[in-house]
C-alpha cells in the first residue's frame, strides 16, 4: 500500500518530535546527559540538552563550598532530566541530581570492592549525623562515629574523612556509613606494626587514656594496653583513681602480649621490690603485731601489717566469746588491730592472722581470778531444758545444771523459778578452759547446805538424826539437821510406811522429826527417810525379842520396845 501524500497529524507530530530532538519521555528523562551553557543570567545557568527547549539550573547547584561556578557560555556539564517539559514549556534540570547520580554509580562500584570513600559530616539527625559522598547522602550512626563514644562531634563537622559503607539500598535511596569501621581497620595495622615492636618483659612509658573500675588504659603510642589494679601495687588499691589519672604519664613493664587477640597487659607493681620476698622470716608464727583493716567480708577481715602484705582473720579467729557473728560487728575498715601469725604460705602469698590470739584467753583469766568456790553474781542470759546460762565477768558464760539450782525439788521445777534477765549468785563448782566451760552450782549457796568440810561430813549412811522441818512441800519435807546442821530433804514417798503417813500436809515447819540418812547427793547433801528409819527399827525390835519364847504378838514385841525406847 502506497504511502499518503498527505501526512496525518500523527505522521507530523512524529516529524517535529524527530526534528526537534527525537526524543521521548523514555529517552531523557530520568537519565544524566550532558549539555551546553547557552547563557548565564539572573543567577541561572540555560543549559541546552538537545530537547525541545533549554532548561535553566540554579548556579548554586554548580558551586562547591565558597568556590565559584567556574562557567562561561559554550561549558558542557552534566544535568539530570528530571522532566521533558514544564508548564512553562521548559526542560526541567538538576546539577545536584546529577551530581547524585554519578556518586551513586561510584559508590555502587566501591561497596562491591569493599574500598573505602571520602565524606564530610555535615548535619545531625536523630540518632546520628548526615554524610555528604560527593553528592550522596549517608546517615553515619551515633555508634559508629568513633572507637570509644565521643561526647562532642563538633570537631569532626564538614572534614574530609575516609568511611566505610555498611549497606545500601539505590531504589530507597538509603546509604550507611562507618567511620568506626575505618578506625579499627587502620588501628588493627598499626597495632601489628607496634607489637612487633614490643616484648614481654620490656619496660615503657605511656599515657593514662582512661580510668575503669578494674583499671586503666595505657596509650603505648598507637596501641593501648591495660593496667589492671591488681597490678598497679603490692597494697591494696580499692580503685585505680587511688594511683593515676587520666593523662597522666606512667611508667609501665609489659607482662604480656597476646599475638591472638592483640591485647596487651601492663603492670606497674613489677617495678616495684616484692614485699612477700622473706616474708617467713620477718613474721615468723606467734608473732604480734599491729595492722589495719582493709577490708571486711562475711568470712573474715584482711589486716594489711605492712605495705602490700595483708592477712586474712577468719572469722572464727576474731572473737573468744563472740560466736556466729559477721565481721563486721567486731572490727571496722581502717580499725587499728593486735593481731598474731598463725600460718604463713609464701607460695599462695598468705598469712592468717587471729586476733583473739593477741588477747588472754577470758576463760583462763576467769579460772584465775575465780577458783573453784568463789561467789559470782551475773544475769540469767538463757535458760535451756537442762540449765540455765550465766553472764560472768570476762564476758563469758556460766552454765547452772538443773540439779545444782535448788536443792529438795526436781530440775524441772527448779528452772521454772528462773527468767531471763533475772540476776542471780552462783558459786563456781568448774572450769574447763579447753573446752571453754564454767560450772556453776545456786543451791551451794542455801542455808545449811553440805560443804566439802562441812556438816555433811559429820553425818554417816543409816544414822538417825533429830530434824527440823523448814518448808512444806508437794514432793516432800525441806528439813534441817539441829539449828546449824546440813539440810536436805525427805521425799513424799519416804515420809511413813503406810500411804496416810506419805501426806507431807500433815507436818508443820519447825515441828521436830527422827528420821535416817539414806545417803549422799553429788554435791555431798545428805538424804532422809522417816520409813527407812521406821523399817530399821521394827527390824531391831523383831531381833531383839523376837527369841522370847513368852508368845507374844508382833504387835507387842514393837510397842515394848518403843516405850522401853521412850524410857
């Protein structure tokens, strides 16, 4: 079919578009293309691209800092087309965006080779700073701005520096740089080249850079090394503030060096004399001697005796009489104390030290001053099933059997007399200091009762004695040998032979009985029966008459012989 001799519109349309550029909106725009400077007026650069029209871009997209533009008519540059035509019927260009678009295709090809860039920090923005990459922006996180955290970027603004990119993504337009990354990099290659300098061993001065609680950080002119505090000295260092400060210059020897990590340790304490060298001989065990307290744990308290040596008091060394107690109770930080070598091991670099050794023993000042028998009087600190617990001077206690509180009643019964905080006498009846024990005896101490000397010694098993009754109780008779004599006491069981006679109720204090001794307590108190007395003498009756061959009763032989008894 034979081309029409007249053009449709369409047909010209598609003419003019060829012979005005030949272009369409996917051919320009959207894309970087260079053009030529036709003019430069009222602050704006018209720039022909080869489109229907020129396009006119700010001056200011071409400066760079305070630097001119640098154009004249005839330049070629490069402006990106963000659109054919605008209302006006003008190309609309952009330099910046051009600008943009070439930094992205370099940095697309420097991230792939993982090769570092150049940017400026110019701005802040939440969470961290804005990175111009000639032309590109990137957000550099506040972490990855510097090693260590830093407190003032300002210094940093609008230089040039090196970054390294960490992602990136064209289609959101999101870059993220690191200046951290670039610092660690360049840190580790000087680090190799610095600890191929150094020995373990050597000797060197440095810079305090940074002060921690376990220690510090020591600039060795490139690389740091640290300083513990457990080797900043022999004495104790509670923190590294104590000995330096930050920028202070200190001298350090090179303990060691890890070729894996990189790390390397310092101490300043090697270059001091080590105390501990002797320390056997100077403080040899027994030693007394005067510390201070360092330190207090829950199981004892350390006692530096001299500059860099201290010692352990354990806790069960602190105190004779304070038992089960914390430390702290007894001693306090910074505390002058007496204490005394009890163990040295120069290996482990310990010494235990007591102090309760470096005082008397209170139970051997108390067996001293108090031998056995002496009268003490103290306060009932406890009262347990078996005796009460006495305060005694020395601040050591006393303990009161049962049995040896009151004489005539059970133990049971003798506690129930007592409370806590009552002050009561006590004689001391033993003392052991080994096993830090005192005896004491209360019912020593009653009227009358028997002493090693005493009535009781006068007094013979199975003798019948005259005695008077001096307490009327449940359980039996509390009575007297005459006036002065031992008392002791008869039990309701051995009140009569017949179960009317066992009723203590029927006697009377001070009413007059015979009665037998039966025997002797512990504490030589001597024991009676009215019905051992009363089974004896029927017995002596029966074998005084019981021959006669008269035929009188049992009955009679008894009662003759009480009233020849009353003759």
């Amino acid at each position: 079919m034979a081309t029409s001799a007249n053009p449709t519109r369409d047909d010209f349309a598609a003419m003019l578009d060829e012979q005005l550029g030949g272009a369409d909106d996917g051919g320009f725009e959207g894309r970087v293309v260079k053009g030529t400077v036709t003019a430069i007026e009222n602050g704006y650069a018209h720039i022909d691209v080869g489109l229907k029209s020129e396009g006119r871009v700010d001056l200011k997209e071409f400066m760079r800092g305070e630097d001119e533009h640098g154009l004249e008519v005839g330049s070629e540059v490069e402006v990106f087309v963000d659109r054919i035509e605008n209302a006006d019927g003008e190309a609309m260009l952009s330099r910046d965006r051009a600008r943009r678009e070439a930094a992205w295709d370099k940095l697309e090809s420097e991230f792939g080779e993982g090769k570092r860039v150049d940017g400026r920090i110019f701005g802040r923005v939440k969470g961290g700073f804005t990175v111009d990459l000639d032309g590109a922006v990137a957000f550099l996180p506040g972490s990855q701005v510097d090693i260590r955290p830093v407190r003032d970027v300002t210094p940093l603004m609008d230089m040039p520096q090196p970054f390294q990119i960490l992602k990136m993504d064209r289609r959101r337009g999101n870059i993220v740089v690191s200046r951290r990354a670039v610092l660690e990099e360049t840190r580790a290659e000087q680090r190799s080249e610095l600890i191929d300098k150094l020995t373990e061993g050597q000797v060197i001065d440095g810079v305090v850079k940074n002060i921690t609680d376990y220690g510090a950080f020591v600039d060795l002119g490139g690389i740091d090394g640290l300083l513990h505090v457990t080797d900043m000295s022999y004495k104790r260092v509670n923190h590294p503030s104590e000995m330096i400060e930050i920028g202070q210059t200190v001298t350090v020897q090179i303990i060691r060096i890890n070729e894996d990590t990189q790390r390397i340790s310092l101490g300043m304490k090697q270059l001091e004399s080590d105390p501990w060298d002797g320390v056997a001989a100077k403080y040899p065990v027994g030693m007394k001697m005067t510390g201070t307290v360092t330190n207090i744990t829950e199981y004892g308290a350390f006692v530096e005796i001299e500059p860099g040596i201290e010692g352990l008091v354990h806790v069960s060394e602190m105190s004779w009489t304070k038992k089960n107690v914390h430390p702290g109770k007894i001693v306090s930080t910074s505390q002058e104390v007496e204490v005394m070598v009890l163990e040295v091991d120069s290996e482990k670099r310990r010494i235990s030290l007591g102090l309760k050794q470096a005082q008397r023993n209170p139970w051997e000042e108390f067996a001293e001053a108090h031998p056995v028998g002496t009268k003490v009087e103290g306060e009932v600190k406890n009262a347990t099933e078996f005796g009460l617990f006495i305060g005694l001077p020395g601040d050591v206690d006393g303990m009161v059997h049962m049995s040896d509180i009151a004489w005539g009643i059970s133990g049971e019964d003798a506690l129930a007399l007592h409370r806590k905080g009552e002050q009561v006498e006590a004689v001391v009846l033993d003392v052991d200091v080994e096993k830090e024990r005192i005896s004491l005896g209360m019912k020593q101490l009653e009227k009358g009762a028997p002493t090693e000397a005493g009535a009781g010694s006068s007094l013979r098993k199975n003798q019948v004695v005259t005695v008077t009754v001096l307490e009327v109780r449940d359980g039996g008779l509390e009575v007297q040998v005459g006036e002065d004599g031992a008392t002791g006491f008869i039990k309701r069981s051995d009140l009569g032979r017949d179960r009317d006679e066992q009723r203590p109720d029927r006697f009377q204090p001070g009413a007059k009985v015979d009665a037998m001794v039966t025997g002797f307590d512990r504490s030589k108190k001597p024991t009676f029966s009215i019905k051992a007395r009363q089974i004896a003498e029927e017995k002596e009756a029966v074998a005084q008459f019981g021959s006669s061959d008269s035929g009188a009763s049992l009955g009679d032989i008894l009662g003759e012989a009480l009233k020849k008894k009353e003759d």
